[in-house]
C-alpha cells in the first residue's frame, strides 16, 4: 500500500508534458495515415484558375509510399497516365505516343495546370526524421481540435524547407498545411474542405491546395471512392504498362 | 600569231557595246559569287565569336560530374569555394570568373505586367567585378544599369523584355530549387537590359548577382562554372589540357574538368559542319548560274558572227588561227569581265563587311542556326576573290570552243548564209 502512494504521488509531480505526445509522433502518425500498404481511387480534381474552372476526373492506384499510378478518365485528357515510382515520375501522353520523364525545374508545373505540381507526388513521406517538429498550439478545424505544427528542415533535400500543418488530434488526418520556402515566403497551401468515410476509413474527402505563386487559382481533390489495401499487379507500376 | 592576237584585240575594241554587255553579265556572275560567299563565312565567323563571347567563354571549368547533367542544371554538382578557385587561375595568369547557373520558374505579377504569368528561365549569377572581363557584356546594355554585388535585382535580354514587357524597375519573382532540393523564392528588380548580339542568349538571358544566389540557394561560396578567357588566337584545345593541368595541382575536394569551347559548343560545330555543306552548294549553284551566264552569251556572241567567220575562211584565213582568234577575244572578254566582277565585288564586300545587311527583322522570330542577332556582315577571302577572278576568265575562255568548231564544220556557203 505504501508502495502504491509514493507511484501515485511520482505520477502527480511528473510534468504535463510527459504526457504529451511529441511532435514527431503526431507527423509520423498522421503520415502513416495518409499511405496505404496499396490503394484504389477514382477522384475528380477542380481547377480553377483566372480562365474559369475545368474539372479532370481520374483513377489512382498507390503502393506504399513511393509507388502510384494515375490515369485521367475526362474526356479532354482521357488516357493521360502520370506514373511515380520510387525515383522517377513518367507522363504519357496518348495522342503522342509519348513517354516523357519528369525532372529539373519540370517537376514545379502543375499537373495538368492544377495547383499540385508533380514536385508535390515525390518524396517519401517520412517527414518526421526530415524536420525538426514543434507542437505550437491548438486550433479547431471543420469542428476538430488540431494541433498547430510548426516544421524546419533539417536537411536541403525536401522540397519545403518550412511548414506549417493543422493535425487533428482524434484521427491524425493534416486538416490543413502551410508550405514555405528557405526565406519564409508562403509557396502552397492545403485545407481540407470536407471530412468523410470510405469503407470504415475516415479521410478528407475534399481538399483545396493553392498554388500561392498563382492569382486566383485553387484546385479542389474530391475523393470519389477509395478501396484500401486491395491486391494491385506489379504490372501497374512498371514502365513497360505505362503505355498500354 | 601576232596578226590573231592583234585581231582579237580589234574585235573587242570593234564590237564595244556587245563586250560590255557580255563583260557586265560575267562581271555581276563574279559579284555575286563574292559577295554571297563573304556574307555566309562572315556569318560563321561572327557566330563563333559571338558563341565564344557571351555563351561558353574559350575555356570553362566544370565539377567533373557536370558535363553529362548539365541539362539538369544542378547545383549540387558544384565547385566549391568558386572565389578561391578563381583567385588561383588569376595566379596562374589567366582571366577567370565564376558563375552559377540555375533553372527556375519566372512569376510575372499584373501590377507591373499587365496580367500575372509564369514561364521556365535559366538565370545566371555573376561574379559582377569579373564577369565583364571575361565576357562581352560591358558594351551591351541599352537601359537601366549593370548589377553591383549583393543587390536583389537582374539583368535581362532585350529580346525577353520585349517578349515579357519588362522594362527597368518592374520586378519579377523567381522559384527555384537551392542546394539540396528545397524550394527557394526571390524578389528581383529589373536594373538593366542588355541588347546581347548572340540572339539565343538575347532571347533567354537572365542575370543575377552571384552573392544574392548565393545566400538563397546555399551555395556556401560554391559555383557550377568558372569560365577562363583566352585571345582569340589561341590554340583552346592546347590551353585547355594546359589549365586542366594548372586546376589538378589545386587542393580542391572535388575533381574539376577544364572543356573548350570547341568541346562545348560540338553540337553547334556540327551543325555549322552540316550548314556549310548547305552553303557549298548554295555558292555552287551561284557559281552553275554565273557560269551559264558567261557561256551563254559568249555562244550568242560567237553564234552571231558566223558569217563574219564564213568570210574570213573564203579570204584563206586557216581554221586553226580563225579558232585562235575566236578563243582569245572571248579570254579578253572574260578577262575584263572578271577584272570588272572583282572591282565589283571587292566594293559590294565593302559595303557587306563594314556596314552589312539588316535580317533582324526575320531574325527576331526565328533561328537560323548562326548566332547572329540582326546584322549579318562578310568577311574578306582572299581565295574566293582570286577563284571567282580564274574561273570567269577561264570558263569564257572554254565555252568559246564549242561554237566555232561548230562554226568551223560547216562550208562556207552556210556560213556565209547563216542568219
């Protein structure tokens, strides 16, 4: 019984923080989250920009974090594959017969004119060895208590030196990102418009990412259908398919 | 045989307007061959020069990995300590400076554009103390200023400010990638443009202080090139095993590759090599049409004198001096005409080299190959100017066989018949 009082009263004089969860832990929680061991998607991209809005709807397969495939279904871009594997991204392009791969500077534009560059599909997702994390607060987002995180490279080799992400505390879904050059200017922005379920799976079903760099332009990804950890064939993501 | 030279002299004096005319017509045939070959190798000429002053340097020094990804522009395939590598070659007595070179994303704002935009640019940071001496831009800027170190501004062509709208005082913005990967944005005033005579640097340059780079893609003193400048007449290839064996001795953490121009520019070279098949049967064709010319009238003007001929053999004149007479005053023709052809086209040459000829209006929209902006001007060659003077003579001098042996064929009655 003594035993027992001295544990309670360590526990009542331990700091708050001891509790906490870390910063680290909150990324790397809400990354695992956000990659499938291998999934099927049909979704719809919303661009807008100062010519109007043009919708693009396309089916994805995905395989850990370093493996995706995306093939565009409207009728202007039908056949359009993007492929990502773990070093390269690949565009084909039906009407030329051609298989270009991204690189340099190249990997900046905007697929298909949207605000999310190919840049945005590399990378691994490890983020949370890549910067240094520090919980800054809270904010409630769509009715969700978020932490605020605040991330700093820790290495030149990520696209975005500096971040800024809203992780919503109950299912560690990034409800809202600001991503920054070396010098602090805003490059992009993410927000997650609308929350849903697919299949069991909690995840944001529509999300607007803005190119900062580009007046009035958003593109809005809608999430039609998601079919998590399915069997996928090698075949999806090997460079010979690419152009069948 | 005096009496043949004497009446082929006689002939030439006797008929003046007709060896004027036939004169004339070899003499512009000459001209033209003359002045179209001064203008096409003036043309090569000028674009070697141009290439080697404001795009390659005569020698460039790379990080030995650069070569093969230099498309990719990468600054971590760099020199570091760029400064100090420079300071070394200037040791060794060469003119040196470094550069940096970077792929990036050009933002247009609408306040001072007019409407927002984007578009892919190389930029090229600038040691600006050194960069004039080793390149030709100090006599090119037509507006604003030249760049002083550490300042946030650039340097643009004029071809891509009149494309863009810029002018001096807009600013630009430019994304790029530093050292490493991470993404980097600059807000640069536009302090000068500069009217480039190479028409692909004119169409693309940008330029940037090197420190400015520097500090925002954390470069940490490093550089992508160092470019070496060398007279005109120097042997590259020789000077640049040379400065490959001065950079070995240097204690640098990376291996460095010294490539000439000639090396870098192959692609060109190759293309000029191709180019200058193309241009040979240009000239050569001049020369069928010059040369047709020549025969044709020297066939008129023997063609026309055959009763003249009839006559001479009815008076016992024998065929062989008829033939003498006929094949020499047609080489006095040839010879004022090329004589006259020379005259013209050494003062057509003149006019080609010293003032030129004004294509920058096609040029403006188009690539031609040569890197030549707008004026293309000739250059002096001796060996044309002499070939052209041997083949007019000679040529009207051949073709004036053919009709009198034909003349000489026929009897007498015909030729003194023939119409």
């Amino acid at each position: 019984m003594k035993n027992k009082l001295i544990i309670f009263a360590l526990i009542l004089l331990l700091p708050a923080s001891a509790f906490a969860i870390s910063g680290e832990e909150i990324v790397r929680k809400a990354d695992d989250k956000a990659t499938y061991d291998s999934a099927e998607m049909a979704g719809e991209m919303r661009i807008t920009d100062r010519f109007g809005t043009k919708t693009s709807t396309f089916n994805s397969w995905s395989r850990g974090e370093n493996e995706s495939l995306i093939e565009f279904t409207s009728l202007a871009e039908r056949g359009q594959k993007v492929l990502r594997t773990e070093n390269e991204i690949y565009l084909y392009y039906p009407d030329a017969e051609e298989l270009i791969r991204m690189q340099g500077s190249a990997l900046r534009q905007g697929m298909l004119g949207s605000d999310i560059s190919y840049e945005d599909m590399t990378g691994g997702k490890d983020r949370a060895s890549q910067y240094k994390i520090e919980v800054t607060g809270s904010e409630t987002i769509l009715g969700r208590d978020c932490w605020v995180l605040s991330l700093e490279a820790r290495t030149r080799s990520v696209p975005y030196p500096k971040e800024t992400v809203w992780i919503d505390k109950q299912d560690y879904i990034v409800m809202k990102g600001e991503y920054f050059t070396k010098s602090g200017r805003l490059l992009k922005e993410m927000e997650v418009l609308e929350l849903g379920e697919i299949d069991g799976i909690t995840l944001a079903l529509e999300t607007k990412i803005s190119d900062k760099m580009k007046r009035d332009s958003d593109t809005i990804l809608i999430v039609k259908d998601l079919k998590a950890n399915v069997a996928l064939d090698d075949a999806i993501f090997s460079l010979e398919e690419l152009s069948w | 045989m005096k009496f043949v030279i004497s009446l082929a002299f006689k002939n030439l004096t006797r008929y003046k307007r007709r060896t004027l005319i036939t004169a004339g017509a070899i003499a512009f045939g000459i001209m033209m061959f003359i002045m179209v070959d001064s203008m096409l190798g003036g043309a090569e000429y000028e674009s070697v020069r141009n290439l080697k002053w404001y795009e390659t340097a005569s020698v460039r020094i790379y990080n030995e990995g650069y070569w093969e990804e230099r498309h990719q522009t990468p600054l971590d395939i760099n020199i570091p300590e760029g400064a100090s590598v420079v300071k070394k070659l200037e040791e060794s007595g060469y003119t040196a400076s470094a550069r940096t070179v970077f792929s990036g994303d050009m933002i247009l704002n609408a306040e001072d554009f007019g409407e927002d935009g984007n578009l892919s640019v190389q930029v090229t940071a600038i040691d600006t103390a050194k960069d004039y001496d080793v390149f030709h831009y100090g006599d090119t800027l037509v507006d604003g200023r030249f760049l002083e170190p550490n300042e946030e501004a650039v340097l643009l062509g004029s071809w891509l400010a009149e494309d863009i709208g810029a002018e001096v005082g807009y600013w630009i913005t430019i994304i790029t990638r530093g050292n490493g990967g991470f993404y980097e944005a600059m807000d640069l005033e536009i302090a000068g443009i500069v009217n480039c005579p190479n028409p692909n640097v004119n169409r693309t340059l940008i330029m940037m202080p090197i420190e400015t780079a520097d500090y925002y893609l954390a470069m940490e003193g490093a550089a992508t090139e160092i470019n070496i400048k060398l007279p005109d007449n120097a042997d590259v290839e020789a000077e640049a095993a040379e400065i490959q064996k001065t950079i070995n001795s240097f204690d640098s953490s990376v291996k460095l590759r010294a490539l000439d121009w000639k090396y870098m520019a192959s692609d060109y070279l190759a293309m000029v090599e191709a180019k200058r098949g193309g241009t040979g049967i240009v000239l050569f064709l001049i020369f069928i049409i010059a040369a047709v010319g020549i025969s044709n009238t020297m066939l008129m003007a023997i063609y026309e004198r055959i009763r003249e001929l009839g006559m001479m053999r009815s008076l016992g004149m024998s065929d062989g001096k008829i033939r003498a007479s006929f094949v020499i005053e047609a080489a006095g023709i040839g010879l004022i005409g090329s004589i006259l052809g020379v005259i013209l086209g050494i003062l057509a040459n003149l006019y080609v080299i010293y003032i030129g000829f004004d294509l920058g209006f096609f040029m403006r929209d188009m690539d031609i190959g040569f890197r030549i902006q707008s004026v293309m001007r000739g250059i002096w060659n001796i060996d044309t100017i002499a070939g052209a003077f041997f083949a007019g003579t000679l040529i009207s001098t051949l073709v004036a066989f053919i009709p009198t042996g034909r003349a000489l064929k026929m009897d007498i009655p015909s030729c003194l018949r023939h119409q």
